[in-house]
C-alpha cells in the first residue's frame, strides 16, 4: 500500500491523479467503474496479493480496463490474467525486502514526468 501512495504523489506531482484502493470495499467499488479508458497498475511484490484476492483479480481481468501487474516476484504463476506483467527483477531477492520494487516505480514515475510533464 504505501509503493501505491507514493507512486500516487510521484503522479499527481505531474499532474496525474491515480486512485489508490486503500480497502477492499474501495477496490470493488474501483472496479465497477472501469471502462476501456481505465488502467489498473496492480502492485504485488511477491505474489501474494494476488492469491488472497482472486476474486478481485477475476472481475479486473473480466473488465474492459488494461491491466498491468508490477512485481519483483519471477515465479508468479497468475500473470496471465492481466495484459502486461513487468517483473522488475530477474532474480528473487527476498533478503532486501521491496528494495527493487521501490527503485522500479520511482523510476516509473520520473521517466513519466520526463516525458509528460505539462511545460
């Protein structure tokens, strides 16, 4: 949660505003909203969000959203319910915690900004 609250500042910095589900009754009613518009950035470090919530996995999958997974786990084995799966690593460092995840999406958001950022 807290990689998704600052990849949510990081954005609106650029003027960008990304919703974050901070609960479950958020995240559901986040995604009965998706359209063909939406983009939903699914941050799991090792997987497990993604096997705790399979049924919200499902109904994102199911909708008419891009769906894109970060995570610095190699071995997931349900990266096939969404449309691009970024692993940030090619090895599994679970001794330094969410470290490459972390340097990922800061990257992510000032590369964003680089290219983006209204003048």
């Amino acid at each position: 949660m807290e990689l998704a609250k600052e990849l949510q500042t990081s954005f609106l910095l650029s003027q960008k505003l990304i919703f974050v589900g901070e609960t479950k009754e958020t995240q559901e009613a986040f995604v009965t909203e998706l359209s063909e518009k939406s983009i939903v950035i699914v941050i799991s470090s090792y997987g497990s969000l993604l096997n705790r919530s399979s049924e919200l996995m499902r109904k994102i999958s199911d909708s008419p959203a891009k769906s894109i997974l970060l995570t610095q786990h190699t071995q997931n084995t349900l990266t096939n319910q969404f449309d691009l799966s970024v692993n940030v690593t090619t090895t599994n460092y679970v001794r330094i915690g969410n470290y490459p995840l972390t340097f990922f999406l800061d990257y992510f958001a000032r590369r964003y900004a680089s290219l983006y950022q209204p003048i």
